[in-house]
C-alpha cells in the first residue's frame, strides 16, 4: 500500500510539472503573439530603414562619382551621378601631392588616438566619481557638469582660455585638450556606473583594503567595457571630423590634419596652386590641377576610415544610447 501512495505521488509530480511546462509554453507562446510584429507593419518598417539606409548612404556615393569624373564632364553637365565620362585624375593628383595628404593624415591620426584615450580616462574617471553617492561634492559636481550642456562661455572666452592663459596655440595640445571632456559624455559615464556597479561591491573592496584607484583599475574597468567603447567612438568622431580648433589656434602647415586641408581647398584651392610640390612651374601646376573633383576626393579619402572603423563598434554605440533606458 506504502509502494502505490508513493507511486502515485511521483505520478503526481510528474504531471504537476508537465502541467506546469505546458502553461509556461502557452504563457511564451501568448507573449510571443502580443509583441509579435503584424507582417504588413514588418514590411512597412523595413521599407523605411531601406529608404533611410539610402540617404544616409548617397551622399557617400554621390561623393564618389565626382570624384572620378573628368573635369570636361564636370563643365560640361555639373555635378551627376553617373558623369559622361571617368577620371582617375584627382586621384593621380592627390598621388602626387602624397607628402603634403600624408603628413596631415598623421596629424589627424596622432591628435584622434591621444585625444581618444586622454579623453576616456578624464571622462569615465568623472562619471565614476559622481556615481558615487557618497561622495561629498556630488551635488556640487553634477551642477559643474550639467551647466555647460546648458550655457557656454562662447568661442571668444575659449580663445582667450587657450590662446592668452594656457598658451597652446600651435602645439598638439591645442587640438587635443578642448575637446577631451563633454558633459554628454560625462553624464553617459555617470548613469551606466551608477546602474551597473553595485555599492555592495565598492564596499567589499574598500574592507579588503582597496583604493579608490585599484577599485576604478581593477573592478569597474573590467566590466565597464561598453561604456568605455561608446564614449570612445564620440571622441574618436568628434577629433576625427574637427576642424574648427586647427582653424583656431593652428598657423604652423605641418600641424594642420585632414579635416582642416579639406576646408582650406573647398574655401580656397589656390592653396595647393600655390603649394606646388611636383616639380612643375606654377602655370603648369594650376592647369593640371582638377579643381573639382579633387575636393570630392580628399572628402572621400577622409570618410572611408572612419566609415570602416564604425561597423567595430555599432554594438556599444547602441548600448551608449540606451544606457538609462527603463526595461519594459
């Protein structure tokens, strides 16, 4: 009698549980209906992102094509999308102005990569700090912070900042340092590690004995990986396509980057006219200098890098603009 009660019982808890997984299969199942996405909406959705994939990516294209349009084609019908005739000519010309398109590239490059991580470690060190609640100026701090997302001082009281008190005109710092810190990114930082990294963690480190440093370095970098990405594709942007602190602060040719070389030929070319380096006499040069097309094709040369770098970092760009965000 003892063996059937008990065979019974697991019976009974075999069914129990099978019950139990059926319902939780019709509750995934019922949820799955309400959030599923009617197929006539589907296709509606995905024609829009087609057509705004589209004219994001246009402009690019139309770019392109006339940077390799000849410069008859060019005179003759304007600017188009597929010219009458083709032309490697801009390019051949920026080829033979190399040493001039190089030395600017590595500028861009030398003031993307400090400014980049100089501004991840001042940016992340702040939003960790003000995540902090006990620290005792937080409020103070976050008002620093909030206010210049609200009011500036104005293009004239940062030139006198960094060109009559700190001096930087015509060194790198004056590329690098103006634009290392941003209260959007700041507020960024703040919010993702005051969601994400429990008191309960800072306090058992700081009874093991740990510094406030070795917490930073050894327990939230680690796992702070996202936020350190997405502000790192802001910087790594934002130096990358700047121009305005070069035009600025900068007098000095070999510290002008790409950007500020682009904005110089599409205000002026005779800049490169002026500049020649291919041997030719200054007639010579300016009549085989494809004025049109070689601006479209330094603005070609200065997309592509970043445009190919993006797709890295399209994940943690995502998680950047949705730090904050309530679940639902």
């Amino acid at each position: 009698m003892c063996i059937r009660d008990s065979t019974m019982t697991i019976s009974e808890k075999r069914a129990t549980k099978r019950e139990e997984k059926r319902i939780e299969r019709e509750e995934a199942e019922a949820g799955f209906r309400l959030n599923q996405i009617k197929p006539a909406t589907n296709a509606v959705f995905n024609v829009m992102f087609v057509i705004l994939s589209f004219i994001c990516i246009f402009p690019f294209i139309f770019v392109l094509m006339i940077s390799i349009s000849s410069e008859e084609s060019i005179r003759n019908i304007g600017y188009a999308l597929i010219p009458q005739s083709f032309s490697s000519a801009a390019y051949a010309f920026l080829w033979n102005e190399r040493d001039m398109i190089i030395q600017s590239l590595l500028v861009s490059i030398e003031v993307t990569v400090l400014g980049t991580v100089i501004g991840v470690l001042l940016t992340t060190m702040m939003g960790y700090v003000l995540s902090r609640p006990q620290y005792k100026l937080r409020g103070f701090m976050q008002w620093v912070v909030f206010i210049p997302m609200i009011f500036t001082g104005g293009m004239v009281a940062n030139y006198v900042v960094t060109s009559n008190i700190l001096h930087l005109n015509d060194t790198i710092w004056c590329l690098v340092l103006p634009l290392a810190v941003s209260s959007w990114n700041v507020t960024i930082s703040k919010t993702f590690f005051r969601q994400t990294i429990p008191d309960s963690i800072i306090e058992s480190a700081k009874i093991d004995g740990a510094s406030q440093l070795t917490i930073f370095a050894r327990i939230v970098v680690p796992i702070s990986k996202p936020v350190f990405a997405t502000v790192a594709l802001f910087l790594t942007f934002g130096y990358w396509n700047d121009w305005l602190q070069a035009a600025l602060y900068i007098t000095k040719d070999n510290l002008r980057g790409l950007q500020p070389l682009l904005n110089t030929m599409m205000g002026q070319l005779d800049y490169l006219a002026n500049n020649p380096t291919a041997g030719l006499s200054l007639q010579q040069y300016r009549n085989q200098m494809p004025s049109e097309s070689v601006r479209m094709a330094i603005a070609t040369i200065i997309v592509v890098p970043i445009a190919c770098a993006y797709p890295f970092f399209q994940k943690y760009f995502i998680s950047g603009l949705t730090v904050g965000a309530v679940k639902g």
